[in-house]
C-alpha cells in the first residue's frame, strides 16, 4: 500500500485500540491502581521491568511486586531497610528472581533518595532518549549490584532494544484523550520517544514495510520510528497500539 494508504491504515487501528479499554487487559493497569505521581512511576518502571511473557503472568507477577511493597511503592522504597528485605521469601518472573527485585528496591531508593527520582534521571537528556537511557542505566547500576541482575536493565551503547524502558517512558510521557498513558512527565516531548520494539510490533512493521533489518536491535527500533515520525511527527510512538495490537489481538 501506499505511504498515504499505511499512514491511514495505522491511524485506523491507532484509534481502535487506544482506548479505556485498551487497560483492563494490559500489564498498564497496575500503576492505574494509584494517584500519586511517586506511586505511578514506581509501580510503572518495577511492571515494566518483568512485561516479557506472557501478559497475564505479567500483570499477576507485577501485582505480587506490588503486594511485597504494601500496596504504597514510594513510602515503601524510601523507608525499607536491609532487615526488611532480607525478610522477603520468594519472587520469580522468567528469569528475574528475588535476588534481582531487592536489588531493584535498593537501586531505587538510591534514585529517589539521592538523584532526585526517576523523572529527574531520566529526563536530563530530554531530547536524546538513547543518551538518557545510557545514563539511567549507568546510574541504576553505580550501587553495588549482583551480576546476575545487570542483564535485567537494557543496554543501548550496546545495540539492544530497550523495549521494556522505552515502554516505561512512553507510559510516563504521552497523554491523550483516552487516558491509556499517563503523561506526567513534561519534560520530554513525545517526538522524541522511541517505539518499544518486540517481536509482535516488529513482526508487524515488517509485514507493513516499516523495517527492514531481521533483528530487533536498537538500529531497528531508530529505523521503524523513524518511518513513523513520517506519519506523525509529534507522536510517532502512538502507532504502537496499532502495531501491538494487529500482532496480538489480530494476529496480523
């Protein structure tokens, strides 16, 4: 089809799939529980981190992590001691353990109680997102951390992805009218966000011509968004409702 003819087709499906709707279903619904802006973002980038999977053992998983923290994610990272935490008996999503979510816990309270908090990390480079993805990295790790967990946060400066936090970015920055996202940081303009690339959106984007490379690497989520950006300059990650949801809904 035509460049018109996709573009219209995306914005078809776009509109299809962004609705209230959209959460009752997703991994998203988790940090729709809550109100404060702390309790958002925590709650987002902690599901975030474990939305490989299946969906519905995401959401339970994520809901579990939520549970653990008492069901108040700020007061809970900036109060819990080592005690506490060594008191925590068992966690597991895939191949991240317990050992990698006291991890997260502690990196966390390090970013809140001493950087300022996740928007203030993430958003001083609020116009190069790879380079703000480099620097989040570099800091969540600038702790002591266990081996094993550093496989658990992406890393761009060397060619992956990074779906899971250009997810969680694109959750705490688009707003629209359907209240799917939540756009409670300003600071970084939708423009400027990256597609968060899986194997259902690139499968997709293949199919509809909007990626040529076979892997799904950093190279190729520039490349897909960048054919985006043609379609809508401002927003060009909102055409990830039509993309997840052709691959998961439709089976495109």
């Amino acid at each position: 089809m035509s460049d018109s003819e996709l573009k219209d087709f995306l914005e078809e499906k776009y509109l299809q799939y962004n609705t209230p709707d959209f959460i009752l279903s997703d991994p998203i619904q988790i940090p729709h529980r809550f109100a404060r802006k702390e309790d958002i973002e925590i709650s987002a980038f902690l599901t975030a981190s474990i939305a490989w999977g299946n969906r519905k053992m995401i959401i339970r998983n994520a809901d579990n992590i939520v549970n653990i923290m008492g069901g108040q994610p700020y007061d809970f990272i900036m109060n819990v001691g080592d005690e506490e935490l060594g008191k925590l008996a068992h966690f597991v999503h895939r191949t991240f353990n317990l050992i990698d979510l006291i991890f997260f816990f502690k990196s966390l309270q390090n970013i809140y109680r001493n950087h300022g908090g996740l928007e203030t990390v993430f958003t001083k480079f609020p116009n190069n997102i790879r380079q703000a993805l480099i620097h989040f990295r570099e800091l969540f790790f600038s702790i002591p951390f266990p081996e094993r967990t550093g496989k658990h946060i992406s890393n761009v400066a060397k060619n992956s992805a990074a779906k899971r936090l250009n997810m969680f970015l694109m959750w705490m920055v688009r707003q629209d009218r359907s209240g799917v996202h939540f756009g409670i940081w300003n600071k970084i303009k939708p423009q400027y966000l990256y597609l968060p690339l899986d194997v259902h959106t690139g499968n997709v984007g293949r199919k509809l011509g909007l990626l040529t490379r076979k892997q799904n690497d950093w190279k190729s989520v520039e490349e897909i968004t960048g054919k985006l950006r043609k379609f809508d300059t401002n927003d060009p990650v909102k055409y990830d409702f039509a993309l997840f949801g052709l691959g998961v809904f439709e089976k495109f």
